[in-house]
C-alpha cells in the first residue's frame, strides 16, 4: 500500500520534515516515490508547502494518509476523495 508520510529532515533541536509519497514497506528515510512539499513546525507562518493537486491525485489513486499527514493536508485544504 502507499502512504502519504513524513520524512524527517533537519538538524538536532530544529526538526523539518518533507512530505512524501512512499510504500509502506519502505523506511521512513528510504526511496521515494514523490517529494509533495515539506512543513517545518519550528516557523510561525508558511511553515507548510505543499502540491495540492499531486496531493490530491494520489489520494484518488488509493494513498492512505498517515495520522501525522492529515491534519496537514487538511489545513491546505486538499479535497479527500468521498468527501464533500
């Protein structure tokens, strides 16, 4: 199955993460199928970037988003599919 994830970046006390598309066999720092953006929860604004319509399109191919990627991918407001 393939999962929207985080894939920690960064620095020691000053954490960044990017926001990828990956099986879910895959470790968390291992190959990537699509880089979607990063989040960087140290900033107070624009700490998220992200592609919505890459987002989006692999959601209706089936990704699952993990529970730390939803929230983050709502506040974007990326359309889920079966959702109005």
């Amino acid at each position: 199955m393939v999962k929207i994830r985080l894939k920690k970046t960064g620095r020691r006390n000053h954490p960044c993460f990017r926001i990828v598309v990956q099986d879910q066999r895959t470790a968390r720092q291992g190959k990537v199928i699509e880089n979607l953006g990063s989040y960087d929860p140290m900033r107070e604004k624009d700490n998220i970037i992200l592609k919505n319509d890459r987002a989006e399109y692999w959601l209706s191919k089936g990704a699952q988003p993990t529970d730390g990627t939803k929230p983050i991918l709502k506040r974007q407001g990326v359309q889920f599919p079966g959702s109005k």
